[in-house]
C-alpha cells in the first residue's frame, strides 16, 4: 500500500506542495511553484516574495509518532558542490513511509524529521560539480527521507531528468512500486512471456506495478490475489486474468483450477503469512518466488524439505538496498519505468492528491483512509427510517467527516469525542441555516465504522432531511453511502466480524420477540465466539502436526504429540457435529416456520387461515376449488414467526388451472416445517373405531400419496403435523374428546376439534400449534448460540468433512492429512470473515517445546 500524498498510504497518489489554495489556476500552472514561475518569466500570482521563498519553505514534520505530522517553516540552507537543491511538485508516500512515521520501521529517525522518498519537481539550484541536470529541469528523485516538502536538496545521483510527456503525478509513483516490480520479476526470477505469474496483495501499489510489469510488458498470465472482491477487481482491470478473493477463496485451490493443477511458474508475494504458505504452495514445478516489501514485517520461512519437494527457488527484494549495492541495477529499474510509460506498455495507477497544507492525514489511520477506493471515500447517508417523523439521524463517516462537520456548522470547533451538543446547521455555499440540530463526533477507531464518524441529529421533515443531504453532497470528497456500506466497513476494520454483521442484519430485520433476542445474542459476538474457539483449538492441532513434520526427524519434539492431535480433533468433530445436528432451529427462527394448510376441497383450509391472521387473507365461497394458488401470510405465534400457507384442495381434476394449484400445494406441503391437515368433521363416521380407520386411509391416500402406508408404528415424518376437524359446529359425536388419545395410539397425528364458524377449540389449536413452533425454534438464550445461516451449515459440513479425512489420512501421509486440518481452519474461517490470519509458527514456538 501505498502513494497517497502526505501520508496517506493508498494507491499512486501524490503530494502538492503548494501555498495556496490555486484551484482556480490552470493545470499546467499547478505543475509549477512560485519560484519556477519567476525563473521562467511567469506571473506570481497570489504567491509569497522571492525573498521568503529564499529564507524558508514548508515541510511536513513528525514530532510525534502517536500524532498527525505537523506542516512547519523550515530554514534553507546551502547546496553543497554534488548537491541539487529542488523544488517538489509531488511527493509519493509508501508504506515504508508510513511504518516510519508509526515507528515501525527497521529505520528510526531522531524526531523531529520530514518523511518521504520519491518525489518529483524543478530544478532550482545545482552544486559545482554536477553536471547531469541543469537549473530547470523536470526531474524525479529518490532520496532516504526529506521529500514531503516544498524543497529539498538531495545528491546528484539520485535524481533522474524527466521531459514534458510524463507527468508528475505519474512520475512520482514510478520508483518504488515499479522499480520493484521490474527488479523482481525481470532482474531475479527473470519472468518469461507464456509463464503464469501470481501476486498476492494484488490491490497495493507494488502489486498493481506487478499485475501491470508481467501482464503488459513481459507478457505473463497473471493471476492476481487480493482481500477484497473491490480489490480483486482493480487488479483485474491492470490486466490479471483471474482473481483470488483469499478472504473466502484457498489460493492454492483456486490456482489449481486456474492452471489444470500445474501450478504458477512465479509468484510475486507481499504479504507473508499463511497467504505466503498457500501462494508457496501453488508453485509449480522449478518456480520462482520473489518475496518484498518485508522491511517493516515479518519475514516468512520456508523448511528446506519444501524446497526440494518441487525444486523451488525463492529470493527475495529489498529495492532500497541496490541503491548502496548495486546502483547500476537500481538506477535501471527506474529508467526501465520511464521507458515503458513512454512506450505506452504500463499504465500507473494514481489515486488522491492532497495539497500539503491539508493536514487531515495520520499515520496510524492512514491504511484504513487510503487503502482502496471505498476506503478513502467519505460517505453520508439518512440512518434512521425514511418517511416524516420528529429526528432523523444523517450518519457521516471517513477521513472527510472532520472537514464535513466543521462546514456544516459554520467552521466551528468540534465538540468533544461523544459528546452531544446543539449546533445551527448551515449551507457551506450559502450560508443559509438548514436547521438547528444535536451534533456528536466520534473520532476514529472508537466508532462504529472504525474511521472518524459524525452525527447529526435533525428534525424529520422530509424538508430538512433533504435540505442537509444537498449540503453534504455539495462537499468535496463525500459521496451517498452505498447499501450496508458503514457496516461493510465495521467489519473491515476490524469492529464486526461476519457473525456479527449477520447479527445486525438480522436484528434489523427481527419482527418477533425471539427473533430480537436471538438476533442480539449473534450481533454480541456469541456465535463468533464459538467458531473462534473451535479455530484457535484447531491451529494448535495444526501447528502441532506441522511441527512434527518439521522437526521429528530430528529428534526434537514431544512424544506423543500426533496422539494428541488425534484426540483434540476427535473431541472438535464431536462439538461440531452436534452443533449441526439442532433441527435447523436458529435458521428457522431466522426464518419463520414454514406452516402449510392442506386438504381436500371445501374442508375449511381458507377459513382456517383467516381465523388465523384475524382477517379475511383469502377468498372463502362453497364452491369447491376456489383458492387455486398458494396464499402465504406471514405472522407472530407467542413471540416466534411462521409463514403461514394456505393451499388448493387437493383433489383429481381435469381442470389445467386446477391442476397446477394442486401441484404447487404438494410443493409447498413437502418443504413445510409443520403440517396442518383440515378435515370436514361432517364426513366423520359416528363411532371412533371407524374414525380411526377414516382418518388413516385420509392420510395415506389425500395427503402422503401412500395407499399401503403401515399405521402399526407410529411414522417420525406425523410428529410435526396438526389434524384439525373443522365444522364441530354441525355434528354430534359422543365421546369425541376421547378421539386424540385413541388416534395417538395408533399411530396418528395429534388431533384438534374446532368451528372456524362460532370459534369453539380455535384457542386450544393456537395452543397446539404455538407449541409446536416453539419446541422447533428453542429458546434463542439457552445453550450454545443456534445456527443462523445456511452458509455457516455449509462451512461447518465442510470442516467436519476435512476433519474425518484427516483422520482417514493420519496413517497413510502425515501431509496430506495436515493439509486437511489446514483446510478445516479455513472452513471454520470463512464464518467469521477471518482467513489468512492465524500465524501456525507463532502458536508453535509459543505454545509447544521445540528441542527439550
């Protein structure tokens, strides 16, 4: 990550140092400061003396690694004889830039200093003894430290001359990311056109210069590796052919896809980690893995036995190192950038310009401001419910949120962090007052969205509502908030995982009283809980079986440890399996129970379902086969949901309308969670005995299709069904109430009597079937938090299934059966949202005793 200017770490972009705000000049004037303007005959204008310009210059300067760089008044000093003294257009700021400014840089400066390496401007001044550019050049430099600035004066031989056809946005972006990407795949693993490439954190700046170097100018088949599905597109449009979201995707899998299991001839790899192992993995045979930007990191290890399975070679580049070592390649990487952009070969990504006098940057926000084209945006968007109402909550969040809310209330100054106060909201073009409104401030991380976040709390009217959206959409850098997009990025800083996103939504969405509970349980982290338990219990499996493949053959690792693995997967797959075995009870909480009314023709069914929903949902006439079609009605039974459908009676008929009717009602009786059979109580014989043997041919012929159906035993598939005998208003059966436990006993479904007409046993059957729901949705409080999702039961199947393969493996190929486990964590990962992170040779060297 890198290039967004004054540093702000995102993709290509630059540093203006400019005075003033000169965005009425013309765009060739911005490339050009006050003192090239006077050197060239041109018009100051608006612009400070020459004297001053003389005397000092500005310069961004960290005085504290915990705050925002401060922009300060620097003294000039003298240009030494081999010394070029240059006035700075734009400044580059990469990563290494900005794990200087947090102090985690293998180089650590004495505070205060000025940041920055690459950089691009006009000669103003040359020392005795240079000869290689002249008072007025366009150059670009590399220089350790010093560039975000107005000036800076730096050796002759870090400077390049440039000419008017590449522009200094483009220019400044140049050096690093591609110097290094030309350096490692050209110079080391010496990429040949055909090869197919991978690079990983293929959304930075080095991995977009590398997408760009192997697709277009080496002529290579990318397959490009990102975090996100926005990022992944971005590499794809510099010329991949295929992306790898390894946020949800294995590399090593879909890399087998992509190539007919042949693996990659090169990876180019900036993120270490398990996507190193994964991208390390992917190689084919004799490949080549280059590994950089690793200064401020972690530098990833490799067994040696890995590199003689496959024949691999892997190296690594550390760009800035040739500057001292091997100057001649170092200086060549960058000339072979300029000659492709002149050729037209590469296209250079260049982001955000910020002036350097806009100070809203800071080092430990700045991934998170300029990563990515949704992060660096600043969104806006009404949180509250549509409509008229008494408040409306209009929600800002990003790097802008500071500058928006300083607008809107007339440059005032922000209220305390989480405080609420009461601020006139004013139109920035206009002035004009929108409304009188309560304003808080959440400066980033403690917010929702984990970046600088504000509030305003504004009357209802759709008016005002409008009025103050206008106004945020009239600022520079702020754009409507997409669908979801504050909790999109919740969870990517790291506020929500996936469960609780889940958990939100639903929440949201909850129109019952259990749905709410269970829903809020989730959104606490409950379930993400669970499966991060069950991940860290499954790393130390996998690092303890790695380890034994590493180091057994050296005699230096515990006994027993395989049996140990054994047991702790055993116990793992016993939880998960019985975490899956719960009925579906939390999906169909989620859900609704899916309630389906079945049976004959003119028996009640419609009748049924408005009694019901306490209202007339469907059409009810005495002609038989009037509902033709399934009538849903979704409702609230004691606290739970249930989607109530009624259904066509189901009867043979020649009638084509009819016929689909009857078709969908078997449809929908076959996904139903419960199962209401209606029957005419008229048609009832006079005594049980008989009932009895009328309701089971009933059955067996109207409803399950099954003449011959065993009623000895009682059937599992009857346990969720309800049979309700309508009309009891115009018969008289004698010992009727002993009608259900007789049915009970052989083997029938239990058994309500009721008068949709005069309402007599309707209670007793809302009793029955509230039961019913109640007992297949639980209690959202008890026990382990309930499966909500089918794609957590998808992902947990798929883990319990590499589970019982790495047991099936055990003997036969320790590898093999380690990968499993690796690919069960993943399984496990893609839950939560958390892949890629778990750091195997930390729980090793941590948490198991390696050479006793």
């Amino acid at each position: 990550m890198r290039r967004a200017a004054a540093a702000a770490g995102g993709l290509g972009a630059a540093l203006h140092a400019a005075r003033r705000d000169v965005s009425r000049l013309a765009p060739a004037t911005l490339r050009r400061n006050n003192l090239l303007r006077k050197i060239n005959g041109l018009a100051g204008i608006g612009t400070s003396s020459a004297t001053n310009l003389r005397d000092s210059y500005q310069a961004a300067l960290c005085t504290d690694l915990t705050k925002p760089l401060e922009i300060q008044q620097l003294p000039t000093v003298a240009v030494k004889s081999t010394e070029v003294r240059v006035d700075l257009h734009c400044c580059g700021v990469n990563f290494a830039d900005i794990l200087i400014c947090r102090g985690l840089y293998h180089q650590r400066p004495r505070l205060p200093f000025t940041p920055g390496m690459e950089f691009t401007g006009s000669v103003t001044e040359v020392g005795t003894n240079v000869t290689n550019v002249c008072k007025g050049d366009r150059v670009i430099g590399v220089c350790p430290m010093g560039a975000m600035a107005e000036q800076c004066i730096i050796d002759h031989t870090m400077l390049w001359p440039i000419d008017e056809t590449i522009p200094y946005e483009v220019a400044t972006v140049l050096p690093v990311s591609y110097g290094t990407s030309i350096l490692a795949l050209q110079h080391r693993a010496k990429t040949q056109p055909g090869e197919t490439v991978l690079v990983t954190a293929a959304a930075g700046a080095a991995g977009l210069a590398a997408v760009d170097v192997a697709s277009h100018v080496l002529n290579a088949k990318v397959i490009a590796a990102a975090g996100t599905d926005e990022k992944c597109e971005l590499a794809v449009q510099k010329g991949a052919v295929a992306a790898i979201n390894y946020t949800t995707q294995s590399v090593k899998e879909e890399v087998k896809k992509f190539t007919g299991n042949k693996g990659v001839d090169v990876v180019f790899d900036a993120v270490g980690g398990d996507i190193f192992k994964e991208a390390f993995n992917s190689l084919a045979w004799e490949g080549r893995i280059v590994v950089v930007g690793f200064a401020g990191g972690n530098i990833p290890s490799i067994p040696a036995n890995q590199l003689l399975i496959k024949n691999v070679t892997a190296m690594g580049v550390y760009w800035g190192r040739y500057q001292d070592l091997n100057y001649p390649i170092f200086s060549k990487s960058i000339m072979s950038a300029f000659q492709y952009y002149k050729e037209g070969r590469i296209r250079p990504h260049v982001g955000t310009v910020f002036k350097l006098q806009q100070r809203t940057f800071h080092a430990s926000s700045v991934r998170t401001q300029c990563s990515d084209y949704c992060e660096r945006r600043t969104i806006f968007a009404l949180s509250s419910g549509h409509g008229r109402c008494g408040v409306a909550v209009i929600r800002v969040s990003g790097p802008a949120s500071r500058d928006a809310l300083s607008s809107l209330t007339g440059l005032r100054p922000l209220p305390s962090a989480r405080v609420a106060v009461i601020r006139p909201l004013l139109d920035p073009r206009s002035g004009e007052r929108l409304d009188m409104a309560l304003v808080l401030w959440f400066p980033g991380p403690r917010s929702f969205t984990g970046e600088d976040c504000c509030e305003l709390h504004v009357h209802g009217g759709s008016a005002v509502v409008s009025g103050v959206l206008q106004a945020l959409g009239g600022l520079p850098g702020l754009h409507p908030a997409e669908a979801g997009e504050f909790t999109k990025r919740a969870f990517q800083n790291g506020k929500l995982d996936l469960t609780e996103v889940e958990g939100l939504g639903d929440l949201i969405q909850a129109e019952t009283e259990a749905q709410r509970r269970q829903a809020l349980r989730q959104m606490s982290g409950d379930l993400g809980e669970l499966y991060r338990g069950w991940s860290e219990r499954l790393t130390r499996c996998l690092a303890h079986a790695e380890a034994y493949i590493d180091f057994s053959e050296d005699d230096n690792i515990e006994e027993g440890v395989l049996n140990t693995v054994d047991s702790d997967v055993h116990v793992l797959q016993r939880e998960i399996d019985s975490h899956l075995c719960d009925s579906r009870r939390g999906e169909r909480l989620r859900e609704g129970v899916h309630v389906t009314i079945v049976g004959m023709t003119n028996v009640g069914k419609s009748s049924l379902l408005n009694a019901i929903c306490q209202k007339p949902t469907a059409i009810v006439s005495p002609i038989a086969g009037t509902t033709r079609d399934v009538v849903e009605a979704a409702l609230n039974i004691g606290g739970y949901p249930i989607l109530l459908s009624d259904t066509a009676g189901l009867r043979e008929t020649s009638d084509i309308v009819e016929q689909e009717g009857v078709r969908r009602a078997r449809q929908r009786f076959n996904q139903a969670d419960v199962v209401v059979v209606v029957v005419d109580a008229t048609e009832l014989p006079t005594h049980l005995t008989d009932v009895v043997h009328f309701l089971q041919d009933y059955l067996s012929k109207v409803i399950l299709h099954k003449p011959n159906k065993d009623w000895d035993k009682f059937s599992p598939e009857l346990a969720d069904w309800i049979v309700v005998c309508n009309k009891m208003d115009l018969v008289q059966m004698e010992d009727f109430n002993k009608l259900p436990v007789i049915l009970k006993e052989h083997g029938l479904p239990q058994v309500c009597m009721l008068s949709c007409k005069t309402g007599n046993g309707f209670d007793d059957f809302l009793h029955v079937l509230g039961e019913k729901v109640e007992k297949m949705c639980g209690n959202p409080l008890s026990g382990n938090p309930s499966l909500t999702q089918a794609r957590h039961r998808l992902h947990l199947q798929n883990c319990a299934h590499y589970l019982l393969q790495y047991h099936q493996h055990r003997e036969l190929d320790i590898v093999l059966a380690a990968e499993y486990l690796r690919m069960a964590l993943r399984e496990l990962g893609k839950i939560t949202g958390k892949i890629g992170i778990e750091d195997i040779l930390e729980v090793i060297f941590m948490n198991f005793c390696i050479g006793k």
